[in-house]
C-alpha cells in the first residue's frame, strides 16, 4: 500500500506543481477580470461536463479490483456511457451556446472536460489493477505537456479564447498518450451499445447523483459569487479555489489507493478497522500539512499571482481550514463507499449542499467571498457529522474517537491566522 502511495503521491505533486504554476500564469497574463470570466466558464462546463462523468471512477475501482480478469470488458462498458452522455449534453450545449455571452469558452472547456473524463476512466483502469508507476510516468508527461503549450501560449500574448485552446490541446495530448499504453497494458477493448450503456447507467445511479452532488460544491459557488458580487471577485476567489483545488487533487488519488484495499477487507473487522485508522490519519495529515501551508504562507501566495490579487490574502486562512475539514470528510466517504453506502453518501451530500446554499446566498451577500467560505466551512462540518454517525454504526468506533482527537487538535492550529 505505501509503495503505492508513494507513486500516487509523486503523480499528486507534479499534477498539483504544473497545475498551479498553469493557472498563475493564465491569471497573472489575464487580469483579475478576464481571468473570472475563464474560470466562471470553466468551472460551470465542468457542472455540465459531471452529467458524462456519472461518478464511474469509484465503480470502476472497486469492480475492477474485485474482478481484475475482465477489467477490459468493464473498462469498455464504462468509456461508451461516458461517450454516449457527452454526445447528450454537447447536443444540449449546441442549443443553450445562442443564449450565452461567451460561447467560445463554452465549448473549448466542455471539451477539455470530456475529454478529461475518457481520461481519467483509462487511470482508474490503471489503479484498480494496480498500475500506479504506469499512471505516474504518463500524469508527467501529460502535465508537462500541458504547461508547455499554456507557457507558449502566455508568452505570445495571447487571447483568453487561445489559451483555453492550449488547454484543450494539451488534453488532446494526454489521451493519446494513454491509449496506446493502455493497449499494451490490458489488451483490446470494445466499446459497448447504447443498450449496454443504458443498463450500467441504472446499475450505477447511485455512483452519479453522489458524483454529482460532491463535486457541485467546487463549481456551483461562481455562480454565486458572480450573482451577488461581479465577475471581479470571481477571478480574486478562483485565483485562491486553483491552489485549493490543486492540493485536492490528492483526495482522489488517496482514494484510489485505499478504496480498492477497504472493498476488499470489508468484511474483516478487525482489518477493515485497523486500515479505516490508517486512511483517516493519511488523509488528515496531508490535509493539515496544506491547509496550514495555505494559511501561513498566504503572503507569498498572493506574491505569485501579482497586485491585482493582493485581497486574497484574507481568503487564504479560510481556505486552508476548509481544505483540512474537506480531507477529514473525504476519508470517512471512501470508508462509506467501500461498505456499499452510496445512496446515504448521496442523501448526506444533498443535506450538505442545501445548507451550503442556503446559508452561503446570505453570507455571500453580506460578506462577499469570505461570507461564501464561511458557508462552506460549517457545511462541510455538518457533512462530516453525517458520514461519521453512518460509519460508527458499519463498525468504525475506535477510528472515529480517535481521527475526532487529531481532527480537533488540527483546527486549532488555524484559529490564530483567521482570528
């Protein structure tokens, strides 16, 4: 298991040190404004783009792992749902693009999503079968790729229209990296028909709406902001969700090492305890060590996206304390997902979001961004709460009472930068 760690964890470091250096390039090149209208259109596609998604990594994980001699067939069904959705929703976007201000961004991001998303079904693949130094030497080749071809595109001065291309592009290349390297790894694979498609999409409903709710807290609060606050402000909170969002690239790269270990010891108490503690203290620590690094070091943060930026520094404690809640609720989800309780995580997160937005609207109004962390902070609190009384009850009482102690101990250590 560490040896896999340790891989994933060298993939997680070269995702997050090129995919922050890309976006403060982009938001340093952009401006504070035009950068808020890329990351708007960004993260809002990546909303649209969760409906092709369908939340099939964790399936394809966990079935994979328990059935590695027919990865190819289920690595096939998988890749012609996600296709088969994402031709839905660009038919949909085709009709919405005469509505919107910016339908260039519109459908170079959709795209980049998409294709994201065929991606990340070959790495789950890869995971699943244990092929973590495979995943890593491709993640780097594809992330150095992509921050090359953003780098050209900032230095030539380009358009916000050109270097969304470069985004997509560098996407382009990941993929064909992939296929060939999959090919070799797993043999042929088919595609599957639309009926075949049709039946894993109900069998993994449960996967999808608990996709979907999760991954809408990232991405719904542009809309928010932009609404009660202008598209300025937009550009000031993404330029901080990017190093957020960097940092929690980890969360499924954890999972990805310990979900397919927690399906299969499941219904060994005493392993399944002694493995739940191991991954709660794991994800704990990484979420401390950023999280304070966010808040600490906020001054030097602001330094890498320029003047324009100087009022993130009051977000930044605020994001570091949200990043290391967010990390305690995400370990007790894939503790959930290996005991099969995909419909409560789902009921849990809907809880969670309603709350996020009822609250977050208001704050966000009087408070502005700061008000929409706070939002999120109590939120993801209460969902930590709701995943934990789930997870005492599937057996987890000893990991609990003592991840609680070193989850409180850690929210200490925030208290004097956002006092």
């Amino acid at each position: 298991m560490f040896r896999n760690i340790f891989w994933m964890g060298l993939s997680s470091t070269v995702r997050l040190g090129t995919g922050l250096i890309l976006f403060v390039l982009i938001a340093r090149h952009l401006g504070s404004e035009e950068f808020g209208h890329y990351m708007f259109w960004f993260t809002t596609t990546l909303l649209c783009s969760l409906i092709a998604n369908y939340g099939l990594g964790n399936m394809l994980l966990k079935e994979i792992a328990q059935h590695p001699e027919n990865a190819a067939n289920i690595l096939g069904e998988a890749l012609s749902l996600r296709l088969f959705l994402s031709v839905i929703v660009l038919m949909c976007a085709a009709a919405a693009a005469i509505l919107i201000d910016r339908p260039e961004l519109l459908f170079v991001f959709l795209f980049i999503h998409f294709i994201d998303s065929l991606s990340e079904t070959f790495y789950a693949t890869y995971r699943s079968l244990g092929f973590y130094a495979r995943e890593t030497r491709l993640a780097t080749a594809a992330a150095v790729a992509q921050l090359a071809l953003i780098a050209l595109a900032v230095y030539a001065q380009q358009t916000t229209e050109v270097v969304a291309l470069a985004h997509l592009t560098g996407r382009i290349a990941q993929l064909a990296l992939i296929l060939p390297s999959t090919r070799r790894t797993i043999g042929t694979f088919l595609l599957h028909s639309p009926r075949s498609a049709f039946r894993l999409a109900i069998r993994t409903k449960a996967y999808a709406l608990d996709c979907l709710l999760t991954n809408t807290f990232g991405n719904i609060d542009n809309i928010v902001l932009r609404f009660f606050s202008g598209v300025d402000v937009v550009g000031i909170y993404q330029s901080g969700m990017r190093v957020f969002q960097g940092g929690l690239n980890a969360i499924p790269i954890l999972s990805n090492v310990f979900l397919p270990t927690m399906a299969r010891q499941a219904l060994q108490k005493e392993k399944k305890t002694r493995s739940a503690l191991v991954l709660q203290i794991t994800f704990l620590t990484f979420g401390a060590i950023f999280g304070l690094a966010m808040a600490y070091f906020s001054n030097l943060i602001v330094k890498l996206f320029g003047e324009g930026y100087s009022s993130l520094e009051i977000l930044l404690p605020l994001f570091g304390l949200l990043f290391f809640i967010r990390f305690f609720a995400a370990g007790w989800g894939v503790i959930l997902i290996s005991e099969n309780q995909q419909t409560y995580r789902a009921i849990s997160t809907a809880i969670y979001l309603l709350f996020a937005l009822m609250l977050g609207s208001y704050l966000t109004y009087r408070l502005h961004a700061q008000g929409w962390l706070i939002a999120l902070i109590l939120a993801h609190v209460l969902l930590c709460v709701l995943y934990m009384v789930r997870a005492v009850r599937e057996g987890y009482a000893v990991s609990a009472k003592i991840s609680t102690a070193f989850f409180v101990t850690g929210v200490l250590l925030f208290i004097p930068k956002i006092l």
